[in-house]
C-alpha cells in the first residue's frame, strides 16, 4: 500500500530544493565573469508519495548556438592569422624606404649619365654607387622573406603543439565525463563539461572542427576535422598533429598520426590538405603558401633577371681597359636537398641559372628524379627526369592541365652542366654513384634575392664600348651606310669544346684560321659585294678565303646571319655545330655597288664608344622577365614585373582586411546569439534568489507547523 508523504517529510524535501535552488543560482552569480561558464538551472519533479523529488542540475545553452559560436570562432582565426601576416608583408613592400624600383629607376638614371661620357670616371663610379644601394635593397627584401619564412614556421610549430595539447585535454575531459556520469545520477559534471566545451572552442581557433555526440549515448565527443580526419575519439582516444617536410624539412607540412596504443594495431600517418584546415594554423599555411613563397620565389626571380640581364649585355661590350666585358653582379649557384629515400644521402647535385636565359627563369621548384642506371664509362650519363613544382610540393601544370615535365640525358661529372628547362643547368658531381630512382629538390630563386652579389668593385669593369667596329672601304661606291652592329656572344674557348665558343680571342683580336674552330676558315670578317643584291663572306687569312656567297638579298639586315642560313657553299659545319659562332652581325642601310667592302675589326682603342651603354640603357624598358609559371612565355619589364609583386601582396592585404572584417562582425553575432543562451543574466538570477529565498521560507514554515501540530499531538496524551 502507497503512503502518503507526511508534513515533516514534505517540509524536507521543499527545504533541501529549495536550497539546492539557491546553491545553483548562487553559483551562476558568482561565476558571472567566469571564462566559458555555462549558466545552469535545477529542475524537480514531485514525489509520488508527496513531497519533492531529487533534483537534476544542468547546464542551459543552444547546441546550433554553440556549434555557430566555433565555425565562426574558425574564421575569424584563420583571417585575423593570416591578415595579421600579410599585411605585413605588404606595409614593407610597398614602403618608398624599401623600393627596388626606385633603386632601379635611379641604376638606369646613372647609366644614363655615363652614356654620354663613357670614359668619365665619376660617372662610372656613381653607377657602382647606384648598384650597391640597389643590391642592398634587393638583399634586405630577400633577407626580410627568409625571416618571414623562418617566423611563420615557428608558429605553425607553436599552433601544432597548442593543437595538440588541446586535442590531449579533450580526450582526458571525454574520459572524466564519462566516469562522473557513470558515479551520480542526480547531477551532471558540468565544470568537467564547460571545460571541455572551452577547450574545443580554443582548439577551433586553431583549426575547422565538427563536433558530434557520442554515438554510445554517453556524454562523449566526438571532434573531427572539417575535412573529416578524427582528432578526439568518444572514448577519449585520440589522434595528434605532426610536422615534418619532405625532401624541404625547413618547409613544414602537417600530418596527423594515429595513437591506437595497441599492440594489435599499428599506428599510421594521414596527409593532411593544409588549405583546407581552416582556422589560425589554416590562416597561417595560406599566408605561406598563396602570399609569402610566391611572393619570395618572384623576387628572386625578378633579381635574377635584372642581374642577368646587366652581366649579359657587360659580357657583350669592352671595358675601360679594352678588355671583354665580364659579371658585374654574381648570381647565387643552388644545391639540392635529398628526398629520404634516395640510394646514399651523401650525395648532391648544384644548379645554376644558365647565363642569359634568365627571361625563361619562372618561380617553380623542380624535382630531379635519376631515370637509368648511370653508364660506366667516363664520363658517366644517364637519364633524368625534371618536374616542375609549385613551392608546396605539388606538380606544377600547363595550360592544358597537364603536369610539366622533361627527360633529358645529362653528363656526369664534375665542372659539366646540364642546361633543362627553366633557364637552368644541373651538375652531377657524383658520376656513376647515382642509382635510379633517386630524386632531388632544388630551388632556384627560393633564396636568390638573398644571395646575390657584386661579381665586381671596379667601375673600369663596366663595358660601354662594343668589342667590334665596322669599317667602310675607302673606295666604296655605293650609298650603304652602317645602321646597326650587334654582339651576342663574346664567350671565350680556345678549346672549342664548350658550345658557347664564339670567334673572340680574349687577347684583344678575333680567330685566325690556325686558331678556329675550322681547319681551313679564320672568323668572318669581311663583307664585299659582288652586286646590289649579292655579297661575299671572307674570312680573315691572308690572302682572304671567301667563306661563302650570298644572293638574291632584299635587304641588308644581319648580313652574317643571313649567309648563316642561306649562303653557297654551305656555312662551315664547324661554325654552325657552335651555338652563336662567330658572336657578332651588322646591318646596312642603302644601296651598295659592287666591290664595296665592309670590314669587322677589334674595337681597339674604342674606348669613347658609347653603343653599349646605350643598350645597357634599353634594359629598363626591356621585356626581360617571364610572367606566367607554366606555359605562359609573355616577359614584362623590371619595374612592371615589381609592381606586379607589390600590388599582389596589396590586393591580398585588401581581401584579407575584407575577409576579416567579416568574420568578426559573424563571430560577435553568433557569441551574441550563444550568450543569450549560455550566459548568466543577474537580473533574472537576481529575481530567482528572491524567489528561491521565499520558497525556502515557506518550506520551513511547513516544517514549523508540523513540529507545532506534533507538541499539540503530545500535550493531548499526556
């Protein structure tokens, strides 16, 4: 039989509820300032035999509120790490006090003046001047990228290990849930719980998460990546990040390793897509990898092209001292870094920009991989295979989507480089000790604003004079003038094993026939016409030999290229197995008789000669440096090619700020939302207390009353 709850058991219970209201409003006001506190409420049901029954202590908030508040505590930390970065990227960049292209513009300038006095002295030395300060700069914008570089992985370091840390304090928190719910029924651990809840909204700072319930029906979590990848497993299991790089171990890439602490199952590494990550570790791999590795490989490129483009046009003039033009700037050789799995980690491989192909310089890693078993032979050759990559690690492609790739055979040794694509050539110092398969990493303007150099200090080193001249024959008939004389190659090879070999002697003289490629031609020296339209190459043997004959010319551009690729006999298979031999061309312009005679000397003495300088001039406004990365050939200035660099970091600085704004004003209304939810009002807790005092009040006075009844109960059977 059911009894009925007594006064005395009543005024209990409605005592011990109405004081456990008080202990939950109490605690909600005093945790009002409290960092992640979730307000709670306590709610009762009656007894079935009278009376109140135990109560249930919870905490108060809106789940979608919740989930809101971290998908947009995400965003914001993702922009706001990767503003923060690249607008300080851009604030230096675009600083006057850090410009190359006033650098530039006042180099030029100099180049300029001298131009008009090649022999001054103080105007050559101005031009050193203007090219130290320009070097200078282009070094502190370079050394500035590598500090980026080295800060910005030191905080993916620092993000991974607070990551990590959380994703630890998250599992341990799953475990004490789940223990203090298993020792009470009447209360949930809700500091255990708002614990964790602030943990997993830090850690959402830090990277995209889902968060689900348990699906045991506990009070577990369970946090994944947005991308799907599990960092916290329901049972409080859970997986940690890892940084590492492969071959670039200074270029770190983010993994995520198993921890199954099971013997009967190995742990396993997963790939991570790092642009996918969200949060600030995927606000910083962003800056990394779409702003600051860009924007550092373009500027490297852009000072390889300006240096190269200076040392090629020196090394086609004569100095003050009449002297072939040399390197005015040295540009950086590269060494490459071993992937793991290579045959022997000893062994290396070096690159450099092939000396005026820096219009095909683009901003791309390569990787080299060993196709065949090297030759035996000496030298030994083999097969390599060289794949363009973007600074991530990931092929590069071509217009038509496809990876950008080229096999080449390369000679082994020492002192022999390898030309491939990219305006680049590979040594492979390490001959037949290559094994197929092995790959290598090489970087060619990673670091090439850093490193470059002045290849000189002497301003006698500057060629503004052109190494030949051409003279007209005293009794020339015709009305054919000298409109133009060029020097493409000034190379010199006595030897004639380099392909580059041109006809210039370096002793102040061009090839005899005893010391030229050919056995029986001296170099091209002579043009002597035999009709308007018909003319005659002679070398420079005494008596002259005549090389080849010309005819039917409808102008007189490029008379030595043209008897190149057109005369009769042939040109010398000798001179043509060279690359750009003998070196040198002139144009006429006019009408020339037959027997007019045009001779290419020796600049000897030339030292007033202004051509030079004047080409050195052009280089401003040349098209010197390559756009597109892939397949895109178009070439922009020095100047275009900087602001080009310049105003992409400002346009990312710009959709950043944007980006950032944004997220902030998302972030403040989905706090706002949860805060209305979860947060602790005192007015309405200030209401409850009153409420919950009185409760009490009369609770006891139930418990008064029935003490009273009882006395009377007594005194009546006494």
């Amino acid at each position: 039989m059911i009894r009925n709850a007594d006064l005395f058991s009543i005024a209990k219970t409605g005592i011990n509820a109405s004081n456990k209201l008080l202990n939950t409003t109490s605690n909600n006001i005093a945790n009002v300032n409290s960092e992640g506190y979730v307000r709670e409420r306590t709610t009762f049901s009656n007894h079935m035999n009278g009376g109140v029954d135990f109560g249930f202590t919870d905490r108060v908030f809106d789940v979608f509120a919740q989930n809101q508040l971290r998908r947009d505590t995400s965003f914001v930390g993702e922009s706001q790490a990767y503003f923060d970065r690249v607008e300080g990227l851009d604030r230096v960049l675009a600083s006057e006090a850090n410009s190359i292209a006033s650098s530039m513009t006042s180099f030029f300038g100099a180049i300029q003046t001298a131009a008009d006095d090649p022999t001054n002295t103080a105007a050559r030395d101005a031009i050193m001047g203007r090219a130290t300060g320009m070097l200078n700069r282009i070094n502190q914008l370079g050394d500035f990228m590598k500090a980026k570089e080295d800060e910005v992985e030191l905080q993916i370091q620092q993000s991974v290990d607070r990551a990590n840390s959380l994703i630890k304090q998250i599992g341990d928190l799953n475990e004490a849930v789940q223990i203090a719910n298993g020792s009470s029924v009447v209360d949930t651990p809700t500091k255990l719980l708002n614990q964790r809840d602030q943990a997993i909204l830090e850690l959402s700072s830090i990277v995209a998460l889902e968060v689900r319930n348990s699906p045991n029906g506990d009070d577990g979590l369970v946090v994944n990546l947005t991308t799907g990848e599990s960092l916290v497993m329901a049972d409080g299991s859970f997986n940690v990040f890892a940084v590492g790089g492969e071959p670039d171990f200074t270029n770190r890439q983010l993994t995520l390793k198993t921890d199954f602490q099971s013997l009967t199952k190995n742990d396993a590494t997963i790939n991570i897509l790092e642009e996918n990550l969200g949060g600030g570790l995927g606000g910083l791999f962003k800056y990394r990898e779409q702003v600051l590795e860009p924007t550092q490989r373009d500027l490297g490129k852009l000072a390889t092209s300006l240096a190269d483009a200076v040392n090629t046009q020196n090394r086609q003039g004569m100095d003050l001292d009449q002297q072939l033009g040399g390197d005015i700037f040295k540009i950086a050789e590269f060494s490459s870094i071993n992937y793991p799995t290579n045959s022997d980690l000893s062994l290396q491989m070096r690159g450099r920009i092939s000396p005026g192909a820096s219009g095909e310089v683009t901003n791309n890693d390569y990787k080299v991989t060993v196709m065949t078993t090297p030759s035996t032979g000496t030298p030994a050759t083999f097969d390599i295979q060289v794949e363009a990559m973007k600074s991530d690690g990931r092929p590069q492609l071509d217009a038509s989507g496809n990876p950008i790739v080229e096999t080449l055979t390369v000679d082994a040794s020492l002192g022999s480089f390898n030309k491939t694509m990219g305006g680049i050539e590979l040594e492979f110092a390490s001959g037949s000790q290559y094994q197929v398969g092995d790959s290598f990493l090489i970087q060619p303007t990673r670091t090439a604003a850093a490193n470059l150099g002045m290849a000189t200090t002497r301003s006698e080193d500057w060629a503004f004079a052109k190494p030949i001249r051409v003279d007209s024959g005293d009794n020339n008939l015709g009305d054919a003038k000298l409109v133009a004389t060029t020097s493409s190659n000034t190379v010199v090879d006595s030897t004639f094993t380099s392909n580059d070999a041109s006809a210039f002697t370096g002793l102040g003289g061009l090839n005899t026939s005893a010391n030229s490629p050919s056995n029986i031609y001296g170099a091209p020296v002579t043009i002597r016409f035999i009709a308007s339209d018909e003319y005659q190459v002679l070398d420079n043997s005494t008596p002259a030999q005549v090389i080849t004959t010309v005819s039917g010319v409808t102008d007189l551009n490029n008379l030595i290229e043209k008897a190149k690729a057109g005369g009769a006999p042939a040109w010398p298979a000798d001179f043509a197995a060279l690359s750009d031999y003998p070196g040198y061309d002139f144009s006429l312009q006019g009408e020339p008789k037959a027997g007019d005679v045009f001779t290419i000397a020796y600049n000897t003495d030339g030292i007033n000669d202004n051509r030079n300088a004047v080409e050195f001039a052009q280089l401003q406004q040349a098209s010197l440096v390559r756009q597109g990365s892939a397949s895109n050939q178009n070439k922009t200035t020095l100047n275009e090619a900087y602001s080009s660099i310049v105003g992409s970091v400002g346009s990312a600085t710009a959709n950043a700020s944007v980006n950032l704004e944004a997220a902030t004003v998302m972030r403040t209304q989905s706090s706002e939302w949860f805060e209305s939810t979860a947060g602790v009002s005192l007015d309405e807790e200030a209401a409850n207390l009153i409420q919950f005092q009185q409760s009490y009040a009369a609770a006891a006075q139930i418990l008064s009353s029935a003490r009273e009844m009882f006395q009377t109960i007594l005194s009546v059977t006494r």
